[in-house]
C-alpha cells in the first residue's frame, strides 16, 4: 500500500479504526472520515503515533457534497486517490417489519446505501480523472445475503450495498476500477454490544450461528479490506466477499 491514498469512512468506529491502522501500518496515506470529529481524531491520532500518515475529513456520508469534499481533500493533501473502504453504517434497530417506522427505515437508506452511492459516485470521478484506476470496498454485512431476523431496513439497505458493488465494478472494469463488498458475521463491537443490548435472546444467536465459534474482532474485517484494496487481489471484483466465520455457509 506504499504511497498510495486510501479513504475509510466510518474511521472513528470499531472496524474503520481497525482498518485504517492497519493501511497505515502497510504505508498508505489514509483520510479518515467520520461524522463524529472526536472519534476520528483519535483515529488519526494512533496512527501518527505509529509514525504514519492520516488526516481527518468531517463527513456525513449522507451528505453529497460531503462525499465529494473528502474526495477533494484526499488530493489536496495526499495529490492523488488510489482506494477507499466505504464502511460508514448504521447499526438495525432490530423491530419486526410491522414495528419498524418509515423514518427509521428511511434513515438506514440514507446513511446504509445513500452514502455509500456519494462515497462511490466522487471516488470514482476522481479515478477516471486520474486514469490510473482504483480499488474501492464496501462494508455489507451477512444481512446483504442472507435474512437476519428483526433487522428488515438493515437487511434491504445491506442487500443494496451488495448491489451497488457488482454495478460499479460492472461499469468501471474496463478502466482499472475495482469494487468489492466485505460482509462481516458478527464483529465484537459497540454496533453489536447495542444491538444484544436492544434484544438480548440475540446473543446466543448470534455466537450459534457462526461455525468458528465466536464473535469476529474488526481488524479481522480490516485485514479482508486491506487485501481487496491492494493489488494482492488484482483479478477479484464485483465479489461479495464473506468475513463471517462460517455464518453465510450452513
Ligand atoms: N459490528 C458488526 O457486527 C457488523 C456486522 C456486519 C456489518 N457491520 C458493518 O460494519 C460497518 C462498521 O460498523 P462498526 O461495527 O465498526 O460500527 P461502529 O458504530 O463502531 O462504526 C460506525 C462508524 O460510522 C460512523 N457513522 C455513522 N453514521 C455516519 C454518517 N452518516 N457519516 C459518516 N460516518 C458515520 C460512526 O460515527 C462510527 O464511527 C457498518 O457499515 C456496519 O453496518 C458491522
């Protein structure tokens, strides 16, 4: 990943975090991205600490114009754009359907799939202005493939994201554009301490249904986007690509 410049969304969270240290371990200059300032400060910190090179960007990922100012800052200060990990999200609500609320439903969209569409559309200019191609990742979940009980929004919003992936990597193939979604099984974080939290039968669930026996750590999500972002993976695109543990497989 030396010298190339790598956008995390998300990068204040759990597995963003993971990530992003992890490129920066690997050399890449990362613009962390994330709505909440604090969160991706301290992402920045760490990796200065280690001797790496990141900068924060404020992003709303439901923001266009956000998007496309993270793009732009990822070229004033790093002078070109090679990747990003779109892993901005939303954790479900976890309500049957018949409980869910349009504006709950509606809030997934803008941030699940909305974002990672704004995220897509300005990185992908911003390659084909360079010529020089691109890999571009996009955090889905198990829920894009399979149905997760009590989680209707994030399982249709997931499911999109998975969509969105294979056209994008259907569309730019032909000019060096990569696109790849990581599904994560369920990763020990704050997302999924909150969602046992909301709904605790759900914890036995959750660790029953993966094969390997526990929960996944986020930089094992990080070390799956660091790879689709390198070339080491030159030949995959528009792979839906499972981190779960075995869950998607029984
Ligand atoms: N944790 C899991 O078990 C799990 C499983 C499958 C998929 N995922 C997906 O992984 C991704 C990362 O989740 P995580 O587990 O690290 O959760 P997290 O809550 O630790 O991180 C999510 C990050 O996204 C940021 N964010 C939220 N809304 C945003 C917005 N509008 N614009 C920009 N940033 C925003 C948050 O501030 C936070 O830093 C999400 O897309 C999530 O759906 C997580």
């Amino acid at each position: 990943m030396s010298g190339k410049t790598i956008i995390v969304t998300g990068a204040g969270g759990s597995i963003g975090r993971a990530a992003a240290l992890i490129l920066a371990r690997r050399g890449a200059n990362v613009v962390v991205a994330d709505i909440v300032e604090a969160a991706a400060e301290e992402t920045v910190r760490l990796i200065r600490a280690e001797g790496g090179n990141a900068v924060y960007s404020h992003c709303d990922v439901s923001i266009e114009d956000n998007a496309w100012s993270t793009v732009e800052l990822a070229i004033t200060e790093f002078g070109r754009l090679d990747g990003a990990f779109n892993n901005a999200g939303l954790p479900p609500v976890s309500v049957p359907l018949h409980q869910l609320t349009s504006a709950d439903f509606q809030r997934s969209l803008d941030i699940n799939v909305l974002g990672v569409f704004h995220c897509m559309k300005h990185q992908i200019a911003a390659m084909l202005k360079a010529g020089s191609g691109g890999s571009i990742v996009n955090t889905a979940s198990v829920g894009g493939t399979v149905a997760i009980p009590a989680q209707g929004e994030y399982v249709a919003a997931k499911h999109a994201v998975i969509g969105l992936t294979r056209i994008a990597a259907v569309d730019y193939g032909q000019q060096g554009i990569r696109v790849n979604a990581v599904l994560p099984g369920a990763i020990r974080t704050p997302m999924l301490m909150s969602v046992i939290e909301n709904d605790p039968s759900h914890a036995e669930f959750l660790k029953t249904a993966h094969p390997i026996g526990r929960y996944g750590e986020p930089a094992e999500i990080g070390e799956t986007a660091a790879w689709l972002l390198s070339d080491a993976s030159s030949f995959v695109t528009g792979a839906a690509i499972a981190a779960d543990g075995g869950y998607t497989a029984i």
